[in-house]
C-alpha cells in the first residue's frame, strides 16, 4: 500500500491530502503565484479550494508567514481571483 502525502491548509489547519489541496508558490524572483501542476520551483504554502480558507489565510497574515516575504493587497488579490477561476 502506497502511502498518502499529506500537507496542512494554511487557513483552516486541517491535515488534507497533497492532491486536494492548491499550491501557492514564491519563486527564486520572489514571484509569487498559484501553482496548480504541484511541481513548480519555489517556497509552497497549501491551502483549500475554499474562499473562506482563503479569506482566513489573508486576515491571519499566513501567507507571510508561509512563504517567509511581504505579501502585497494587490498580489492577494490577484491569487484570489485565479483561485475564483479554478473552482
């Protein structure tokens, strides 16, 4: 039997399996975006593919957090609308 791969959201805190989670990823330019393949290059942070999980991450500052850079309104902005689009 193979085993799971398992990461934590960021915004609800809940241990979920790896595919059913989204990556958010900061490259190596400090770029930050979503990665849906789950195999860009960079620093990831996972989380749902629910708004309130996103909303939380945001109001908690988890994404600075997790992905150790300054995240700017503009930039969450911009994940929260691609995140919009894959649901």
């Amino acid at each position: 039997m193979k085993k799971i791969p398992m990461r934590k959201c960021i915004g609800c805190g809940e241990q979920k399996p790896k595919k059913a989670l989204i990556r958010i990823v900061k490259n190596k330019e400090g770029e930050v975006f979503v990665d849906f393949t789950g195999k860009a290059n960079g620093r990831g942070a996972y989380i749902c593919n629910d708004k309130k999980c996103f909303d939380t991450a945001a109001k908690r500052n988890a994404f600075n957090r997790a992905l150790e850079t300054q995240i700017g309104d503009d930039v969450l902005q911009a994940l929260r609308e691609r995140l919009a689009e894959h649901e």
